[in-house]
C-alpha cells in the first residue's frame, strides 16, 4: 500500500503519471492531504474509477482521537492518537499571544532513557512515519479550528533517532501548497546526537535547533541522560558550536532544571563558561512532575538565571503550559496511565 500523505508532490506526480493522469492531479490532492481528508470521497474533484483505484493503492493515515483533554488553566489541548496499527501517541495544542504552537510526536515511545522523561517508560516501538508526524498538526488544526504558526519537535520521541522521516515531515509541512509552515518557525529538539546534528547542519534548514543539555559536567549530565556516556559534553559542545558555524543559526540549550541535582551557582558558572564564544541562549525548564522518577523541581531557578546573566548568558524561564492536564515537557506518554494514579478523568471538550 503507497502512504500517500508521506509523499512529496514530484513522487504524487510520478504516481500519477504512471496512472495515465494528468500532471495537475498531483498538486490536487496533495492539496486534499494537507487539507485534512479522512477519505478518497472527499477528493470530489477527481473521478470517481481514479478514487475508486487511490483506495485500493493507497492508505490514507487518519489518527483517530483516543482522548483530548483541555487545560482550564490556560486552554491548552492534549490529544492522545490512536495510529493505524493501534499505537499511540501524544501531540499538544499550545496557544500564546504571537500565535498557536503544536509539539508533535516523532516516535512511538522512546530509547534515550533520559531519567526524568515519562516518554522513554518501555523505551521505543517504533518510528513514526512522515504522515503520521504531519497528521498530528493537520488534525490537531483540523479538530481545534486553530490558526498553526509554530511547530515544536518536542514531543514523544527523539527526532534526530528517526532522520529520514523527520526530515520529509519538515520538507512536507513546510510547503506553500501544504501548511506552508516557515522553517523559521519550527523548532527540533535533541538529546544531542552528534552525527546526526553534522547531517543536520549539511543541510543548512533554517530551522531552530534546541539542544538537550542539562547539565554542564558529564558526571551528571550522564546521570540525567545514559546518551552521555557515548557522546560526552565536550563533544556535543564541539559539534553545536560546528552547527553555529555551518547554518548561522544559534543553539538553544534546554536546561531542565532538578532539586540539587544540577541547580547550584557552580554548575551555573560552569555552564557560562561552556557557552563562552559561541552565541546560544539557554531556556531553563522548571522540571515537571513525573510519578515515576525520583527527581522533584529545583527551587533555584531564579537564582540560576540571574548567576547565567551575571556572565552574560542570556537565559530564558520556559513557561508551563497544561500543567493541570501533564502537557508539558517531560510529561507525554503513548498510553493512558492506569486509571486512579496521578490522573484524571478525561474532559471532553469540544
Ligand atoms: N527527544 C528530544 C525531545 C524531548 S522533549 C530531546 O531530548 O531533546 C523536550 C524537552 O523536555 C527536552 O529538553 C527534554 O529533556 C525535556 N524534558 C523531558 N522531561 C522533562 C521533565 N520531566 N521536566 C522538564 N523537562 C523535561
């Protein structure tokens, strides 16, 4: 079966053409796609035998909403996906004054093992195909009714962990006849692989690049994140500064930040001294709850900041968002928790 929402409209145009078509039909339904179909039928300009053969040559990935939730905190919107094959997995709606953000998914759980993360519980299934990361903002639009200006990679997976298709999903969301999202208005997140962040920077996407840091010495950094025993921070912190250079676009380094475990004025200084030449800017994460790790937030995220500043880091508190609906960082999983945990009920909401 051809996944027709992962192509890209000169593979649509192959296809058809192979069809006997015309080379119009290509950006017609490409344009069905991005718009959001759920079946051939909708396509209602094209002709009936062609939708009649698309339905026997091609799947059509329309995740099914298992569960949304609405923040009364500040309308925040979850969405757990069931995918074709019944997995799951989470995408989140968020709404600030310059315009609304989806975080998407890249993988159907996770293997980096990151020690606070809900997401990496039972470690990966699988890869998320391309229409499967699309799908989750056409929907998420489709069923909100809302306007998307941003998209963050900051959802259950590591992006960098699945190249291929992450890269058609940005190639695909960001074209004018899709939803034509900016590069410069989507942000990919990373444990920090640094091969795959040299790929990256060949290709020279205007996309921001946030990495994963958290801490600025590998005896903790390792800790928090297994990833470090392989690659090391001094590695990483070679290979983003490489990055800067190549594609001129600065890092953004997240920073979530733990109770006694990588708060303290040193670590502070040592971090700035680690950014040292190099413009980046640090976004510090008050660390989220999760029911099954040890670690509890610091209480000296002012402080931090403030000591970064001292040495001219620039550094930036991110704001929680669904905090009452466990939305944010950290926080997503592919499968409801059991019933009677940490959680309620879900608010269907329209
Ligand atoms: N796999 C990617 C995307 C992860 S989600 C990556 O590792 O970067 C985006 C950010 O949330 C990452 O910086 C991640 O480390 C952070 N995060 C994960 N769990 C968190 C938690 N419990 N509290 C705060 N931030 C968390």
């Amino acid at each position: 079966m051809i996944d027709l929402r992962s192509m890209l409209p000169e593979e649509l145009e192959r296809y058809f053409q192979e069809l006997g078509q015309p080379r119009f039909r290509a950006m017609q339904v490409f344009r069905w796609l991005h718009r959001g179909v759920e079946s051939f039928d909708e396509m209602t300009d094209l002709p009936r035998a062609l939708r009649e053969r698309l339905g026997e040559d091609c799947v059509l990935t329309v995740p099914r909403v298992e569960r949304r939730q609405v923040s009364k905190l500040d309308g925040t919107i979850k969405y757990l996906w069931r995918l074709g094959d019944g997995n799951c997995v989470e995408t989140v709606l968020m709404r600030y004054k310059h315009g609304n953000t989806v975080c998407v998914s890249s993988q159907v759980g996770c293997n980096m093992g990151c020690v606070f993360c809900a997401s990496t519980l039972g470690g990966k299934v699988r890869d998320l195909a391309p229409s499967e990361i699309l799908a989750q903002v056409i929907f998420t639009k489709k069923d909100s009714g809302a306007e998307i200006s941003n998209i963050v990679m900051m959802g259950i997976g590591e992006p960098l962990d699945n190249f291929d298709a992450v890269l058609r999903f940005l190639e695909l969301v960001n074209h004018p006849e899709g939803l034509n999202i900016g590069m410069r208005h989507i942000s990919l997140s990373t444990c920090g692989l640094v091969k795959q962040i040299d790929k990256l920077a060949g290709l020279g996407l205007q996309l921001t690049l946030s990495v994963s840091l958290h801490a600025p010495e590998d005896e903790t950094r390792t800790r928090l994140m297994p990833v470090n025993r392989a690659v090391g921070v001094d590695l990483l912190m070679d290979t983003c500064r490489r990055y800067f250079e190549t594609t001129g676009r600065r890092i953004s380094y997240e920073y979530a930040m733990a109770d006694g475990v990588n708060d303290s004025d040193e670590q502070a200084d040592r971090l700035a001294a680690l950014l040292r030449g190099q413009p980046g800017h640090v976004n510090l994460i008050p660390l989220n709850e999760v029911a099954e790790s040890p670690l509890r937030p610091s209480r000296r995220v002012r402080q931090f900041q403030k000591r970064l500043e001292s040495h001219g880091v620039t550094a930036t508190v991110r704001r929680r968002l669904g905090g009452d609906i466990d939305a944010s960082c950290g926080q997503l999983r592919r499968r409801r928790i059991a019933e009677g945990e940490t959680h309620t009920p879900e608010e269907g909401s329209t």
